[in-house]
C-alpha cells in the first residue's frame, strides 16, 4: 500500500469557554457596586446603550419608527440576529443558570412568590468581550489571576474547561470545598480527566491554590520549595499532632533529631495555609447592602435589590435607527451596528438574568433562616449550599456565586450572604424537630454564658458542655473549646487571670 499526503474532513466535539460565558460568571459573582463600575464603562464603549429602565426593552417600541431602505434592516430585524440561540441556558459550571421566573415587576422585588423556572440564553454572537477585571475598581481577584495563566498550560480545549470550572469552585482561601468525583459528574468527564484540570490548577501561582485540605495545601508548597522528602511528609500528614503539642511523638514518627525538627517547623512556618487570601481586597471598604428585606407587616418578609447601586440599560433603538438609515449602502456600519446591537442585548440579558438569580436565591435563604431574622442568631439553622441549590433547581457552583460578595441588609443588620451558611451539630429535646443547630448560634450562647460567668465561679470547657447538653446540645468538650477559640475567647484559666486583673484597676 503506497504512501501518500491526503485531506480528511473531521467531526468532533469539544468544551468551550466562550467570552460571554466567562463574562457571565464574573458578573453573577460580582457585587452591585463592581457591577456599577463595568456598567459605567460599558456606556462610554458602546452608544447604542443609555442608562434608563430595563423593563423599557421588552415592552413593545412606542410611536412608528422611520421607514427604512429595504437593503438596510431594521434595528428590531438587527436585533433579532443579535440574539442567535436565545433559548439556549447559560451553562455556569455542570448546571445551566436558570432564570427565575417573572415576578411580575421586572424582578425587583419578590412577596411570598411562588417559584418555576424556565430557561434564558446569554444570546449575542461570537464577538470578544473586554476583560471585565479591566474594568473593576478593585484590585485583580485571585479567580481572575488564576485564569489568566490557564490557557497557558491545557492541553486540551476539555482540560481547559475542566480547570476553569474548577477555579470557580475555589473559595476566598484557595481551597476546593467539593469532592472531585462530584465535579467530574457534574462536567460530564471521566475522574482522571477532572484529576488532571486539578493538578492543572494546583501548578498555578500562587501556590497550594487548589488544594482540599490544609496538609494538601502544605505539602504542594513543600514540593515547589523542594522540601518534600520522607520526614516532612510525615509532619504534614500528622499536622494535628503538632497542633496538640505532641512534639516527642512526631520526632519518633518523623525519625529526625531536636535540630532537624527545628529546621523542620521553620519550614513550615514559612507556608501560607491560606494561600488565595493574598488577593483579598487591601482595604475594607464601607458595605452596601445589595439585596434589602423588610417586614411586610403581614408575617412575611418584602425582598428587593438595592436600586441605589442597581445600574439599568436600554438600547437607544432612536440612535440604532439613525445609524442604520444613514449606513444603509455601507457594509461596514452595518456589521458594527449588528456587532453593538448584539452586545448591547447580550449584556442587559445577561443582567436581568443575574438579578433574578440573585432574587431566587436571596428568597431561599430568609425562608430557611425565618428564624434568624424574627428572633435573632440563636434561631440561626444549620444551611448548605446544597440544600438551597436543590430547593431553587440551580447548580451549588451557580449558589456559590451567587452568594460571593453580596450583602443582605435587614432589621437585624447587614451580613454577607455566606454568613447564612453554616454547619451544626445534633440537637434533642422538645421542640427541635430533630433538626440540627447552627455552629453559630452555639456560638452566640457560649458567649453569652462566660458574658454571664462570675469571677469566682469561671466556667471550664465540661462545663460548659454539660450546661449546653441540659439544653438540648449534643456537644463535647473539646467541640466546646473549638467553638470558644473561634470566637477569641481564652481557656477558663486565661479568664480567671484577665477577670483578676481587671477587678484591680
């Protein structure tokens, strides 16, 4: 059989990222006041935008609008083209974002809705958007820094997406809070696919991102530093050893001397174990809340975005026409028109869409922490993302963004949207349902007993475990000083001493 050079046609079918879908996760995980930043910028770039009410652009035109050549199409017949598949769902990581469903009001504000859900699309063509970081106001975010070098090292269109799934996985700290066989799922890919993308991340800067647990997080910086050998890796898979002060045993699990186990510990000092903290903001900034909730007097709660930093667009279809008239023999004014006519659509859909998930969410939440907001933290239950990704049929990685960044003011206060997210221990007695209690709330009421303890009777840790039992806690001791340590409170010993010192000044 002879030899020779040949043409085949192929098919064949690949993950991609597109523009507009990366733009999409950026603007659903950004606050309102970043969101004003890029709209502002958004107005300079491109005139066929105007600020003004988003509702205006689906209502039906006013008034005729100028008959146009025939060769010339019309800014509706434009926009239209715009759209392509405007049926088709956003995929933000493993799920589609679905849009919430119409309030009825343009989805400001949402009163004891009923939910369902149907499907919208980001639209527009394949034009390049700007980088939205570009346009921030605050510094580069650690999930923009991370994708920036991505392209750079896939090695496949597959393991690119997986990466980039992966990176918006990531919480502020660097970690991946989900198990990977869960994200290979979600993706549609086989686990070693998904274990390559993360080893892809985990060789990104700054390094131990990517990580699922502290020692993981050690141990990918003590290999970059080229300090990974036996005895360190025996330090970091014991690292709660060291925590409890167990030096005696970790010299014998370690097989090192008293001056190796010091260089030792030097060295893993020198680690970050919160390694995606370095992009976190430099400056506190003041908070403004983005989504308000309200008693509406009626024992339910009123919950709308913020309009003070809600920016709104409309297309100035005036504008659009006059450009279309007066181009109507030029092929080149009209592939402009269509290209900025197709993002200025894209882009206010793409918002309207993130405001009714934001809403979506923002419900869920104050329905499952009703009694956080009538009776305080004490009442504060246990919350997943999970569990509300389930109850509004969006993806958790879609929830996970939703809630970065966003504030949520009340008569209680203002507190960010991850605050009502969190873990709990068992609860019995009467009354509980057999429903768990927040780590917050216990919390709150072990502050609140050593507020109350008398210097001559300082409540030690079984104590305070015993007394937290008798009110229907299931806790231990040692879970009782893991709680007291996180809310910077000293052992019973450190108390007595400072309550002391105190009673003689």
């Amino acid at each position: 059989m002879a030899l020779g050079p040949r043409l085949d046609l192929r098919q064949s079918q690949s993950l991609v990222m597109t523009p507009q879908l990366q733009q999409a996760i950026r603007l659903l995980a950004a606050s309102n006041l970043e969101i004003e930043t890029f709209i502002a910028e958004a107005l300079e770039t491109n005139p066929l935008l105007e600020a003004g009410d988003v509702r205006q652009v689906a209502a039906a035109p006013t008034g005729d609008a100028p008959e146009l050549p025939p060769e010339a199409p019309t800014a509706d017949e434009l926009m239209m083209r715009g759209r392509g598949e405007a049926d088709a769902p956003l995929d933000l990581g493993g799920a589609a974002l679905d849009r919430d469903v119409d309030t009825g009001d343009g989805a400001r504000s949402l009163r004891d809705a009923e939910w369902g859900t149907s499907s919208g699309g980001a639209g527009g063509g394949d034009e390049d958007f700007s980088d939205f970081s570009e346009r921030q106001a605050a510094e580069v975010t650690l999930r923009e820094h991370l994708e920036a070098q991505v392209g750079a090292l896939a090695r496949s269109a597959e393991e690119n997406f997986a990466a980039h799934h992966i990176i918006g996985l990531l919480d502020d700290a660097g970690y991946l809070p989900f198990p990977l066989d869960e994200i290979a799922a979600d993706l549609g890919i086989d686990e070693p696919a998904a274990e390559a993308a993360l080893m892809l991340v985990q060789s990104l800067d700054p390094v131990g991102v990517g990580a699922r647990d502290l020692a993981e997080c050690i141990a990918i910086q003590a290999r970059e530093a080229d300090r990974y050998d036996p005895c360190m890796a025996a330090l970091i898979a014991n690292l709660e050893l060291l925590a409890r002060g167990e030096v005696e045993r970790l010299k014998r699990l370690c097989r090192v001397d008293d001056e190796d186990f010091a260089d030792m510990l030097r060295e893993l000092r020198s680690y970050d174990p919160k390694p995606g903290l370095t992009f976190a903001p430099a400056a506190a900034s003041a908070v403004v809340p983005d989504i308000l909730v309200t008693d509406n007097g009626k024992g339910g709660w009123d919950i709308a975005l913020n309009e003070e930093t809600l920016p709104r667009l409309v297309v100035n279809r005036s504008y659009a026409t006059e450009i279309a008239v007066g181009g109507a023999s030029d092929p080149a004014a009209n592939a402009w028109l269509k290209e900025k006519l197709a993002d200025a659509h894209w882009l206010i859909r793409a918002l309207d869409q993130r405001q009714r998930t934001i809403l979506k969410t923002a419900a869920e939440i104050v329905r499952q922490q009703d009694g956080f907001f009538r009776r305080g933290v004490s009442d504060l239950r246990p919350l997943t993302l999970r569990e509300v990704a389930e109850k509004v049929d969006l993806h958790e990685s879609t929830i996970s963004r939703v809630t970065s960044n966003k504030y949520l003011a009340c008569p209680r206060g203002t507190f960010e949207l991850k605050f009502f997210f969190t873990s709990g221990v068992g609860r019995t007695g009467e009354g509980t349902d057999g429903e768990g209690a927040s780590s917050a709330a216990i919390k709150a009421r072990i502050k609140a007993l050593i507020d109350a303890e008398d210097v001559k009777s300082i409540l030690s840790d079984q104590t305070l475990a015993e007394m937290l039992q008798n009110e229907g806690f299931d806790l231990a001791r040692r879970t009782v000083a893991k709680y007291r340590e996180a809310i910077g409170l000293g052992s019973s010993a450190e108390r007595r001493r400072a309550k002391k010192l105190a009673g003689l000044t």
